[in-house]
C-alpha cells in the first residue's frame, strides 16, 4: 500500500474523470489505471465502477476513500506543523462557503493572509449540506457557514456575523422608500428565491411560515447575482444583508429590512472536531473573536 495510491483514489474521486485525475496528479493516465487496480487486488475490493469509461466509485472505494481522506489530511498537516516551525505557515486552506456569506468572506481571507502570506486559499460556493459532506470526508478544512439553524454535529465553531434579510426591488416600486416590510405583506409580491436545497431558503421559508403565509416563487436559482439581477428587473427578491457589504445598492434597487418578525442567524467558521487539529484549523478558528465582524458587516452594509 503506497501513498500515491491514496491520492490517486481522492484525485479520481474528486475529478470523476480518469484522463483529468492523472493529469491533476501528474501522470499519465494508463499509469493511474494500474495503480488503482493494483490497489484493488491488494485489498481485495473493487474500488471504481468501471464501463466504457469511468463510472463511480463502489461502495467499498467510498469507506477506502474515507481513510485515504484522513491519511493525507493527516500529511497535510505534518507538512504545515513543519512549515510553522521552518517560520510561517505555508499551503493551501480549502474554506467552503453559503452563497450569502461569500461577500463578506473576504474580512476572513484578507486577515488571514495578512497574518500567513505564504498560504493559498482555495474559496468554494456550497450549500451548507455540501460543507457539511466536505468536512466529514476531508475534502474541505473549514466553512463559512450557519451555526444556529439546522444542527450541526462534530464541529468546533467560531462566530462571526449576524445574518438579517431584505425584501430586494425595484426603486420605483413597492414598498414605499424608508420603510420596512412585513413577511406577510412581502409573500403577495411575485418573488424571486434561492432553491429549497440552499439553507437560506429554508430560513426564508420558516420566516414565511411564522407569519402564517407561504411563498409562492415565480423564479427560483441558486445564485445570488441571479436573484439581484432580476430583482432589478421586476421580480423581487429575498437575500441577506451581506450582499451589500460587497456591492454598493446598485441604482435602480432598493433594499427593504423584513419585520414581523425580525430574524437573524449566526453566520460563523465550522471546522471538523478533532483533538489534534492542523495548524491551518486552529490559526484559523483564532482569528477572531465571537461576534467580532458583526459590527463591521453591519456598517459595511450600510454604507
């Protein structure tokens, strides 16, 4: 059993390509092929799903691939304990992020390579189910992400920011500027949401619910942009305050707060339980302080 085998395991799982997982490992790929059949006679298991092309991984590659996950996780962070020793933290931290959070991560990133320059960062759009899956294989280090709606298990957390909600719509429209808007009143608009598969759509619909309405959305999308766009163009839209911390309100929108009720959540840093945690991990949970960006999101989004 050698270590590349693991990777090529990870590489093929993550590429779902044969061609592409050698070429992100820097062989070719009859010799990927090989190794990944030599694995699989050495552990007398099949591994992939195999047809004209490539075809998944079985259910026996998945648990291998969990251990091969934690073995080069574990590597990674030898590597960064060494490379704090040798005088500062060097590689790559892998951070997933909620769509809504993706605004303002960049207070995270920018003081986190402040304090690391040699660190990369590689920032992904997920859902919070999907960062959820990636620290539970190792795929991810950490995520931005709620820590007060749906459960979380096996995390340590750190908060950052508040989360509160306005109703997006044209300028000249409904509601009256200087105003707030209730859910209830709000739910008679044709609106615009994010996809019932992204958690922010599933605390707009609780808010919805607790107003003793339900929506009925004439556009649904799992972007952000997608939904200011057409907010813009008539159709309003539901999002969180974060997005303005990023993008100045662009002219012809105005961005009305939802009351009755008022509803906020915890946005914060999730990272996978361990009680040796990399260097990468426990840097940045140190970041900040509880809540401490809550007040600079706030005024950013003011502004």
């Amino acid at each position: 059993m050698f270590l590349r085998q693991f990777e090529y395991l990870e590489a093929l799982a993550r590429e779902q390509h044969f061609g592409r997982a050698a070429l992100a490992c820097h062989v070719s790929q009859p010799a990927l092929s090989a190794a990944i059949r030599s694995f699989e006679r050495e552990l007398g298991v099949p591994l992939v799903r195999r047809g004209r092309r490539f075809e998944g991984i079985t259910p026996e590659g998945q648990r291998v691939l969990v251990w091969a996950r934690r073995v080069l996780g574990d590597l990674d962070g030898l590597d960064q304990e060494v490379s704090r020793l040798r005088g500062g933290l060097a590689g790559t931290l892998r951070l997933g992020a909620i769509p809504t959070a993706l605004p303002a991560s960049t207070l995270i990133t920018t003081r986190f390579r402040q304090r690391h320059p040699r660190m990369r960062i590689q920032l992904r759009s997920m859902t919070s189910r999907e960062i959820a899956d990636g620290l539970s294989t190792g795929e991810l280090d950490a995520g931005l992400t709620y820590l007060d709606n749906e459960p979380l298990t096996d995390v340590q957390t750190s908060a950052l920011w508040r989360e509160h909600y306005l109703l997006l719509t044209p300028a000249e429209g409904p509601p009256s500027a200087g105003v707030t808007i209730s859910w209830a009143a709000a739910s008679e608009l044709p609106l615009c949401l994010l996809t019932t598969d992204m958690q922010h759509r599933r605390i707009v619909d609780a808010a919805f619910a607790s107003a003793g309405v339900t929506p009925d959305p004439v556009l649904e999308t799992n972007s952000v942009s997608t939904l200011i766009a057409h907010a813009r163009d008539g159709l309003p839209g539901v999002t969180a305050q974060t997005w303005l911390v990023s993008h100045h309100l662009q002219a012809g929108l105005r961005a009305t707060p939802l009351v009755e009720p008022i509803v906020e959540h915890t946005i914060g840093i999730v990272a996978p339980l361990s009680a040796q945690p990399t260097p990468v991990v426990t840097e940045l949970l140190a970041l900040c302080t509880p809540l401490e960006l809550d007040e600079e999101v706030r005024r950013r989004s003011a502004a």
